[in-house]
C-alpha cells in the first residue's frame, strides 16, 4: 500500500516537469516574416533559390516579427567585402524596411545574411561594434566567421517550419503618402534564433 503515493508522486513529478518544459519551449520561440523586394518593379522576389539579376537593379529586405527580437543584417560583395546593414532591436508587430541596396559592379554573388533573434547576439553585436571604429579586412571577416558560427549552430536543430505568407506594410516610393500594401513573404517558427541567407547573382 506505500507503494501507491510513491509512484503517485513520482507520476505527478514527471508531468510537472513536462508541463514546465513544453512552456519554456514555446515561450522562447517566435514567429517572423521576410521578403525580398525590387524598389524599381514593387515586386516581391521569391528567394528560396539564387535570385538571378543585373547590376544596376535595387531590392530591400521587409521584416515583420510577430515578437520584440533582434535583428543583424551584414551583406557580403562579389568583392568580398562585408558591411553591416542592420544591427539592432525590432519591435513586435512592426514591420521594418531594410535601406534600399543596389547591385553594382563587379558582378558575382551578393550575400545577404539575416540573423534574427529573441536574445540580443552578444558576440555578434561587439564584432559589429568593434568594425564600426574601423573596417578592416580582418575586421570584416571576424564578423562573417560569427554570422558563419551563428548558422551552423542553428544547422544543427531540426529545420524551423516556413510558408508563405502575406506581409502587411507599407509602400515607400515616390510618393509623399505611403500607401497600404501586401507583401508576398515567408513565415519562419519554432526556433529562438534563425539564421537566412539570399544569394543574388548579377
């Protein structure tokens, strides 16, 4: 009859401690959209595959995060040279307009490196920092090596869901008014950092 509580309690332990984990699992996972734009056309670019291009063409990336998280956006040229486009906050619900990047010679592979995160990248961030008092090569490259450590960790996960989905924003051409419109994106989640890369060749 002792046995009986024991292996109540016991029971009662194991469901706690699943209930306790599947809440802390979803509590550090979010959801985020992107999309790749052509300024010139307004359309959004399908980025599953490389995006073929020209020089001389203008895109911008769109990001909305469902969640506040962090975003570090660094672009490599065909030259190899590397550049931080984006390294900071993003608010929830608030949809976030990269500026506008034009394809210039010489012509290769553009890399754009998207790493989003609901923790700030403490390593990312300082080597983002420290390029900012000088762009050395080494420098630069130190920066890649960690947007390179950061997607091979996340490699190492079972691959986060994506679908496409339609991103509400804003147009922000010429015109003085920005008007409402729908973006053609992907939706990423189940992970508490996601590392994306497009390639655009020109």
């Amino acid at each position: 009859m002792k046995k009986r509580p024991i292996l109540f309690l016991l029971l009662l332990t194991v469901i706690v401690f699943t209930v306790s984990a599947g809440g802390q699992q979803a509590a550090s996972s979010f959801s985020w959209s992107l999309a790749l734009q052509n300024v010139k056309s307004g359309d959004t670019v399908p980025f599953s595959a490389s995006v073929q291009s020209r020089t001389g063409e203008e895109f911008r990336l769109v990001i909305n995060p469902k969640e506040a998280c962090f975003c570090y956006v660094v672009a490599e040229s065909p030259g190899n040279e590397v550049g931080v486009v984006y390294a900071g906050p993003l608010h929830g619900g608030e949809t976030w307009y990269s500026p506008v990047m034009a394809l210039t010679e010489p012509e290769g592979s553009e890399y754009l490196y998207i790493v989003v995160s609901l923790q700030e990248q403490k390593n990312l961030a300082q080597r983002i920092s420290a390029l900012g008092n000088g762009s050395s090569s080494t420098g630069m490259r130190v920066v890649l090596n960690e947007v390179f450590r950061l997607r091979s960790d996340a490699s190492r996960f079972q691959e986060y869901p994506e679908k496409p989905v339609l991103m509400g924003g804003a147009d922000r051409g010429a015109s003085e008014k920005n008007q409402s419109v729908e973006f053609s994106g992907v939706e990423f989640s189940g992970l508490e950092t996601y590392v994306k890369t497009i390639s655009i060749e020109h």
